[in-house]
C-alpha cells in the first residue's frame, strides 16, 4: 500500500500523521476485505483551502471537515468486481488500486475532537476512516445509508483500536 502524504498547513498533532494514516487505511481495506494493493493520497489543509476546494469541486461555499474524491466510479459500495472494467484506476507501475483523493481540514480536526469530547487522534482517524468508506463506494445520502457508514466507522476504530478515550 502507498499512502502519498502532503501537509499544506502546519500540523503539531502529538501523534504520528503517517502512523495513524496508515492504520487507520490499512484497517479499512481489512475490514473491508480489499482485494487488491492500494494507492491513497492524504492532504492536509488549513480551512480556507479546504473552502476554496469545496467551492470549486462541489459548489458548496463553505468549510468541511473532510473531502473525497473517489478515482474509482462505484455505483455500490466495496463492489469490487467492477475494478474488472476499470484497468485505468489501476497504477501502471505498481499495479495498487488508485483509490483517489482524501483532503482533511487540519483545525476541523482539531475544533471537533474538542467539541465532541475526545483527541485529535481519535478525530483525525475517524475522518479518514470515513473518507475512506467514501473512497470504496460509501455514502450517506439517506438514513440506511447513513446508519450503515456510522456503523462501518465504528467497526473500524474498534479493529484499530482507537477509542474516544484515545
């Protein structure tokens, strides 16, 4: 698995970015039962980027949490027999599976963790965790949908083993 990290704003987390990124993908792709290798791109943003990123990919004129931006075009969730008709989303000198792009708003993560009571780490691993079911086909666009994310969210911080005490 490759996870390409960029961090645009200053982060001074008192945990490990990389570490955490990649358990928290890894679980995913467990949980989630991955076939393949993968390829994810992680970057980090201060609030402004992530406004001027969501007003010029989704036309929403406003600060997020977290962005997805899924490479492979999913019409259901962890479908994977679809990757068949789709070489072009694979990398053609690795051959991992390029699942796209997450963008994490760094003081999001920060004023959520706060307002919900626990880390930094346990907020940042959740947004990417959830981020990561959007990049497998994941959504939350009505209730069932939403229920079935929330409970694929939780699976995967307990798989892991970070908690709201973490």
């Amino acid at each position: 698995m490759t996870i390409e990290i960029s961090e645009e704003v200053s982060t001074s987390f008192d945990f490990d970015i990389e570490e955490i990124a990649a358990k928290v993908i890894n679980g995913v792709l467990d949980i989630e039962k991955f076939p393949y290798e993968a390829y994810v791109s992680l970057t980090l943003v201060s609030e402004e980027d992530i406004k001027e990123i969501n007003r010029t990919q989704r036309d929403m004129d406003k600060v997020t949490d977290v962005l997805s931006f899924p490479m492979i075009p999913w019409t259901s969730a962890v479908n994977y027999e679809e990757l068949d008709s789709y070489s072009d989303v694979f990398h053609p000198e690795t051959g991992e599976a390029m699942l796209g792009d997450i963008v994490l708003c760094v003081p999001r993560v920060i004023s959520q963790a706060m307002e919900y009571g626990h880390s930094n780490k346990r907020e940042y691993a959740f947004l990417i965790a959830h981020s990561m079911l959007h990049l497998l086909g994941y959504d939350h666009e009505d209730e069932n949908e939403r229920l079935e994310m929330e409970e694929r969210q939780r699976e995967i911080l307990e798989y892991i083993g970070i908690t709201r005490e973490d």
